[in-house]
C-alpha cells in the first residue's frame, strides 16, 4: 500500500558552503503554438518565493537566474489552444549549468538532459510513474467489479496478495535506486522513500555511502533529521513514552499498557489506505486481544474534525483507545516518533521495545501467531 504523504515543515539550521549557482533552462516544444507562455515557481534556500513567466517564442522558452544550492521547481505550460483540463507542469532541479527540455506540445514524456542531477531525478520519477500505474491499474480492478465481487473473500485476497507484490517490488526498487545513486539527490529521495518501510539498521549504512554535497543539500540535511527520529524507533528500542487524551478528555500514556503486545496504529479518518487497513487490525484485536494484544490508535487530525473521528471510530468498530490531539503533524506522538505519513504503525512487546513496523493485511496476524506459538503471548 503505497503512503500517503503530509507535508512536513522541519526548522533544520542550514549553513552553506555552496557557491551561488547560475541556472539555465532551455525548453523546446515542436508544436507550440504563438501565444503558449511558461511559468517557473521555485521557493529559494532563502525562503523567498519565486514566479517567472515567459513568452515561448517560436517553440522555444528560456529562465535564467542563480540558487545558492540545488533547488526543486515546478514549471507550468500555458496553451492558448490545448485545453483538456490536465496540468501541463514539469518538475526539476535549478542547479549549475544549462538543463535542456525537449518536448512534443506538452511536457508529458518530456526529455530533459544537459544536467546530471536533473537527468537522475527523471529516472527517479520515471520510476515512480512504473508504479503510480501499477497501483492505479489494481484500484481500477477494484472500481470495476460488483460490490458482491468486492465483499468476496477470494476477491479481498486476490487484491492484498497482487498489493503486497506491488509493495515489494515498490521498496526493493526504491532501495537499488539509493544504493546506485550515492552521489545524487535523486538518491536521497529515494532513500526517503524506502525509510517509510526500512528500518534504521538498513538506512543508516546507505546513507553513510552518500557524498558529503549530497548530505549537505536540503534533502540530504531533513533525511538526516529524519534519520535520528528513525533511530528512536529503531527495531528493539524502547519507544519513547507519551500522554494523549481520548475521546473523553482522559489523558492515555503508552506506558499504561506495559505488559501487553502493542500495536501503536497512527491513522486518520479520511485518510483511505488506513480505512481500508481497519478491519485487518480489528480482526487481530479479536484473535489476540484476551491472549494479551492491543492497540492504541492515535488520529492525525485537524480541530474541527472530532466529530468525523468518533464516527469513523463507531463505524469501523475500533474497540481499542484512541487517542487524538486533534494538530494533524503536530501531533505530540507523531513528531516524537518522526511520523510523515500514514498510515503507519509500531508493534511493540511487552517491555516497550519494537519488535516489527508497518504490519498489513495478514502481516499482523501471522505476526501474532508467531509469537504465540513461541510462546510470547499467554
């Protein structure tokens, strides 16, 4: 089940070594027509947002400007004739020397060459497109059957097996990518990726392979950050303790269920791939619960959506505690826990310590069954 994302705004303290970068970027589109114009936005490493729009003259459009260090931007197509309600934006990196753009009329299978970092980070999105596919071609699947089809329990089964492959396949293609690319930016981003199933233990090796330029950039320097939330939450740690209200006001600390397997389930109410994951988790709860299981669900959302919670909670029948402050990522657990995306969840054992991360589908319940064949729960 491929993440959902929230943005996360981290205060790193930044200290540059970079000289001042002078960027160019040519675009070249066959079939433009007179009138099309292009629009660059970018928030430099100083904070300030940037907007440049330009005429694209004769098929061919041009920015120029300087960046202290590598910076992520988006560039939009404005056509005066092709109107088909798509975003026409491309995504690349302002960094020293000339990146060339060369398309068709939009930018959908653009080329983009001339810089090395940006010609990385294409093979980076390239990928990702691979999968966005796979995952929309299963969910497209789901979309077309009956609802009958759907509520069958060889259905269900067909769907999670075919998911998993593609999760598999998603983190493992994640990891090689990182591996390869130690020297590029695009490689942190990828390494980014892979953190949301890996655990420190296999982050910090690759990591440690990266450039010092690399670590130095803005993505390498909130990896880094990231990095020592994970090592917190590093398999066999004693998770940090916290203190939440529930839906009565009372405050639950994690440390209250000390002597139990916990699974500590970070979810929100519109948040679907956690939706969808309720009913594997309250199957466990049902299973395990009186042979010394539980959970704790902690809710990732705004203030004025408590009355959503309580529903979502009666609806999908969650019989554990639950807790929420109500401060989407601000969230005191998710920010101790380094938590960016949902849905994500610990399981930790009777002493506090993780024993797994991320458990889906049936991965719970086998994981369950594991220890209480070995004798964990009694």
């Amino acid at each position: 089940m491929k993440k959902i994302f929230i943005a996360l705004l981290v205060a790193i303290p930044f200290i540059s070594t970079a000289q001042n970068n002078a960027f160019t970027i040519k675009g070249a589109l066959e079939n433009s027509v007179p009138g099309d114009s292009a629009l660059i936005q970018y928030t430099a490493p100083s904070g300030v947002h940037q907007q440049i729009a330009t005429s694209v003259i004769d098929g061919h459009f041009t920015f120029n400007g300087v960046v202290t260090e590598p910076t992520k931007a988006e560039i939009s197509l404005k056509h005066k004739i092709l109107k088909d309600g798509k975003d026409d934006k491309l995504e690349l990196y302002l960094v020293q020397g000339t990146t060339i753009i060369q398309g068709k009329s939009t930018f959908e299978d653009a080329v983009v060459s001339g810089t090395r970092l940006n010609e990385e980070y294409l093979l980076y999105r390239t990928e990702e497109k691979f999968f966005d596919s796979k995952y929309q071609t299963l969910e497209a699947e789901a979309n077309a059957a009956t609802e009958e089809e759907r509520k069958s329990a060889s259905f269900k089964a067909k769907q999670h097996i075919e998911e998993a492959a593609i999760d598999s396949a998603y983190y493992i293609s994640k990891q090689r990518f990182a591996e390869n690319h130690t020297a590029s930016i695009a490689g942190i981003l990828a390494l980014n990726d892979y953190a949301y199933t890996a655990d420190y233990s296999l982050l910090k090796p690759i990591f440690d392979k990266f450039g010092e330029d690399v670590k130095g950039s803005k993505e390498g320097r909130f990896f880094l950050a990231k990095l020592e939330k994970l090592k917190i939450t590093a398999i066999g740690k004693i998770l940090p303790d916290f203190a939440e209200p529930d839906a009565s006001g009372n405050l639950v600390k994690l440390s209250s269920l000390r002597g139990k397997y916990v699974l500590i389930d970070f979810w929100a109410p519109w948040c679907t791939p956690c939706r969808a994951e309720n009913p594997n988790v309250v199957k466990a709860y049902e299973h395990f619960h009186d042979k010394g299981f539980t959970v704790l669900g902690v809710s990732l959302d705004g203030p004025k959506y408590r009355d959503s919670w309580l529903k979502a909670i009666k609806d999908d029948h969650l019989s554990w505690p639950q807790v929420s402050e109500f401060k989407y990522m601000n969230d005191t657990a998710a920010k101790l826990y380094g938590i960016n995306a949902i849905p994500q969840n610990f399981l930790i054992d009777p002493e506090g310590r993780v024993i797994a991360k991320n458990l889906r589908g049936e991965a719970l319940e086998r994981k369950l069954k594991q220890l209480l064949n070995q004798g964990g729960l009694q």
